[in-house]
C-alpha cells in the first residue's frame, strides 16, 4: 500500500497552520501527515457540499464552514 500512495504539496497561510498545529498535538497525531490524511478522510467521508462565492463577489471564509 505504501507504494501507492502519492506526494503532495499543501501552501498554507499561518493561521490554517496553527490549527492544523493545534488540532493535530490536542488528538496526539504522531505527525501534521497523519492529522490531515485523517481530517481529509473524515471530511471527504462526509460528502460534503462546497459553498458557493456569494453574490457581492466575495467568498466565504473557512472559518464559515463547520466541520
């Protein structure tokens, strides 16, 4: 199975970041890898909806999105 799996490159801003910090030390992940394979997991699994730009032409911020 290990050789089926692909590398990505994820840029994110600071704030994102120390979630993804926070989030990963307060669920003890042994590493921000596993905490987003596991967070991107359990949200795809969810069949989510993405939010569509509003209309003034502003987007809506993920802080919006509830998980």
């Amino acid at each position: 199975m290990a050789g089926d799996r692909k590398q990505i490159h994820v840029l994110l801003d600071e704030i994102l970041l120390r979630q993804l910090e926070d989030y990963r030390f307060a669920h003890r992940f042994q590493s921000r890898t596993d905490a987003i394979r596991w967070l991107l997991e359990w949200s795809l699994g969810r069949n989510p909806e993405p939010r569509r730009p509003q209309d003034d032409g502003s987007e809506q911020s993920r802080a919006d999105v509830e998980l």
